[in-house]
C-alpha cells in the first residue's frame, strides 16, 4: 500500500515540481542567450535535435521490452506526428512571446493552462464533474483561487521585502515612440504566450490518448521528438535563412541550448508523458501556477532583481489553491478506490441483499466502460 501510495502521489508530486523549476530555468538562460544574439528559430530547432538525440540512446533496452505492446498504426503515428506539430508551434509562439516580456509573465500567463485543460477534459469525458461533490468544488475552487493568486503577482508589488541588487536604469521619457514600441511588444508577446496556452492543452489531451493506446512513455516521446525534428527544422531553416546565425559559440548559448535540449524538450517531454498516463492531464496542469513563485524566486536570487510584497501574497495564495485541487484529486481517488473495493468483495461475504444488489450493478457498469 505504501509503494502504491509512494508511486501515485508522492513521485508525481516531486517530479512535476522539479520539472517546473527546470521549465522557469529554461526561460531565463532562453532570455540571456537571445540577449546576446541567438535566434529563437536556431534555439527551437536544436533543442530538438538534441532532445532526439540523448532519448535515442536507451532506446534499444526499452524496445527489448516492449515486446507485449500493440503495433504502431497509422493512426497512432498520425497522432504522435500531430503532436510533433502541436509542440513545435506551441514554442514558436511561446518562445517569441518570451523574447518580447519576461519569464515572470510567461510563468503568469501559464496559469490558463488549468483552466483550458480542465475544460478540455470535460468536454472529451476525461475529468469527472459533479457540482455536488465535494472533490469537483474543490478542484474548480482552487483553480480559481490558483488564478487569483497570478493575477494578484502580475498586477500588484506592494512594499519591497527584498531589495533589487541592480541599479535601476532611468525610467522612459512618456510618450516616446521607445516607450510606445515597448508597451506594444509587450502586449504582442503576452497575446503569443496565451496563444501558447491554447496549444499546450490540446497537446495534453492527444498525448494522453496515445499513452493509453501505446504504455511506452519513452518510445512515444522519442517519436514525437523525431517528428518535432522533422518539422521544426524545415520550418525554422525557413524562417531564419541567415546560415551565420546557425553558428553557435560557446558561452551561454550553448548551454543554454543544451539545456533545454536534455532539460526541457526532453525529459520534460518523459515526465509529462509519464505523468499523463499515471495521474491525467488535469493534474498536469495544475502545477503550472508554482511557475510564478518559482519564476519570482529565480529572479531575485540568480538575476538580482527585487522581491516584492504582492509576490509572497500571490505565491501563499497560489499554494493554497494548489493544495485545494490537489485534495479534490486524492479524495476522487480514493473514493474511485473504494468502488473497486466494494466491487472486487469475496463471493461468500454476507450482505444485505439491497447493497449486494448495487455491488453488482456497480461491477457491470464498471466492466462496460
């Protein structure tokens, strides 16, 4: 019981926290490195190739063992495909849209995410919604208050806890066309890392059903890195047709590429998909909103920059909806594990003849779906 407990709640917990505060470290060495000149288009591209690389080689010991596994269709290849499509154009957009803010509203604008994957999850029949259960109204009550508490980091600082260790550079004379052209990349960047959030939910959702139809979380993510390669490279060739900016030197853009290459695309691609095929794509999702607290944290500890009053309250609040959604996850849970208890009970154990009854008609309609 422990080791079930350990391997449904406790590894998935760890491993989404520490994936998200690989994604927040992606984005600040992202927004160094194109500071100093790399292309996004040449960081997307070989990212993937990289990623591609690295999960190729313990590939042979999982197809050793994948021996008892369906045969890859057409239509199960159709869809890994589709997902090498979702994922490239979700980080056009999402890594344009960071090239033109900070990775502090990107993690912010990330917080969408939940919603739009919890509302795609009721419309494909994957999330259960009961208003009058308590799990449902503690899943749609965080959420909210999970939103609440990013828009509360974005929109309100208060007083300096931390200070800045940078010298601020002076403010912009208003009305200028420097301070106009800002305001608008800004809220380009933001309309791009929205579209982004669209993206990453229709991804959850295609992946989750082709780890149902094909249990192999590594296999299906090196596919889906292969089509990522094949589609990202063309695409980004074309779109960046200056061959010098293909060179790369080596100081933090390389690493940077490296990074997000095993880091990102890569096993965070693995976790994601490992997670999808244990604890769903809502669950996935929720984990989003420690990407503010984990982007705040980074950016007063590694990048000097102030820590401000408004971003403690709006971290406390994200975590108590967090852990909301997260009770209403374990209590749906444990309450889907008592049916099968009840409907797995020994043939010779006595009961009413009314709740035996039921017993049955909840084996039946179990066995149907």
């Amino acid at each position: 019981m422990a080791g079930r407990h350990c391997y449904k709640d406790v590894i998935p917990f760890t491993a989404m926290v520490a994936i998200e505060c690989s994604n927040v470290g992606v984005s600040v060495l992202f927004k160094a490195a194109t500071q100093m000149g790399l292309s996004y288009y040449v960081f997307i591209a070989y990212s993937y190739v990289i990623s591609t690389l690295v999960l190729l080689l313990p590939l042979p010991f999982f197809f050793k063992r994948s021996r008892g596994l369906p045969p890859l269709n057409v239509s199960l290849i159709f869809r890994i495909f589709l997902l090498g499509v979702l994922g490239v154009v979700a980080q056009l957009f999402g890594y344009k849209g960071l090239e033109y803010t900070t990775p502090t509203l990107s993690s912010a604008l990330s917080n969408l995410i939940p919603a739009f994957t919890f509302i795609l999850a009721i419309f494909f029949r994957m999330e259960k919604v009961n208003i009058r259960s308590k799990s449902t109204q503690a899943k749609i009550l965080g959420s909210t208050i999970s939103i609440l508490g990013a828009l509360i980091v974005v929109l309100y600082k208060g007083p300096t806890i931390i200070p800045s260790s940078i010298q601020p550079s002076p403010p912009p004379i208003l009305n200028s066309p420097i301070s106009s052209t800002s305001e608008s990349n800004w809220v380009l960047g933001g309309s791009l890392i929205v579209i982004e959030a669209l993206i990453i939910p229709i991804w959850y959702i295609v992946q989750t059903n082709v780890i149902k139809q094909y249990p192999s979380e590594i296999i299906v993510v090196f596919l889906y890195n292969i089509c990522g390669t094949l589609v990202s490279v063309p695409v980004c060739l074309l779109l960046e047709s200056n061959l010098s900016a293909w060179k790369i030197n080596h100081d933090i853009t390389l690493f940077s590429i490296l990074y997000s290459g095993i880091f990102c695309t890569g096993l965070s691609s693995l976790v994601h998909t490992w997670g999808l095929h244990v604890k769903g794509p809502v669950y996935i999702s929720l984990f989003k909103p420690l990407s503010i607290a984990i982007a705040a944290s980074f950016s007063a500890i590694f990048l000097g920059d102030a820590l401000y009053f408004g971003t403690v309250v709006g971290a406390v609040i994200i975590s108590i909806g967090f852990y909301a959604v997260l009770w209403g996850k374990s209590k749906e849970e444990l309450n889907e594990d008592f049916d099968i208890g009840r409907v797995s009970l020994p043939s010779n154990t006595k009961t009413p003849l009314l709740k035996g009854s039921n017993v049955v008609d909840r084996g039946i309609t179990h066995n149907d779906c």
